[in-house]
C-alpha cells in the first residue's frame, strides 16, 4: 500500500514539475518575450530531463517514466518557444 503511494506521489510531482514549466511558457507567450531566460540552463535542464529518463527505463517503473515523459515533452515545447523568442527578437 505504501508503494502505491509513493508510485502516485512521485508522478504527481512529475506533473507538477511539468505544470510549473508550463507556467513559465504562458508567461513568455503574454509577455511577447524570452530576453530572461538562459538557453545554456535550459539545455543543461533538458540533457539531465534526458538522463533521467534513461534511469527510469532501466528501472522499469511505469509511474516514473510516464511522469518523465510528461515533463519531457512539456520541456522540450518550452525550449522551442525559448528559441523562437529569443530568434525572433534577435538584433
């Protein structure tokens, strides 16, 4: 019983990590820009997103590799976005 629900709270925080991620590309897409954000700390962000990832397939837990490749996905949207901004607004 208390596997299960440390499985359910690990990929509830997962998605919360995901959520906060989200939140920040809400905040560049209102503001029109990406000037405050670092691309060297995104993509260190999103190669130890990557790594991790591996970890957890090794591991072979369902919970925590759905959970990642939640977050994976929203990343590597907000990385996107980071770039066309900072692309877009480039002089």
């Amino acid at each position: 019983m208390f596997q299960l629900f440390v499985d359910y709270a690990s990929f509830i925080a997962l998605v919360m990590l995901a959520c906060a991620v989200g939140s920040q590309m809400f905040k560049i897409h209102t503001r029109g820009s990406a000037e405050d954000f670092s691309l060297l700390a995104i993509s260190m962000r999103l190669t130890a997103i990557l790594i991790i990832l591996i970890k957890m397939i090794t591991l072979r837990d369902v919970f925590l590799i759905s959970g990642q490749c939640i977050l994976l996905f929203v990343y590597v949207l907000y990385a996107v976005q980071v770039i066309y901004w900072k692309r877009k607004f480039r002089i």
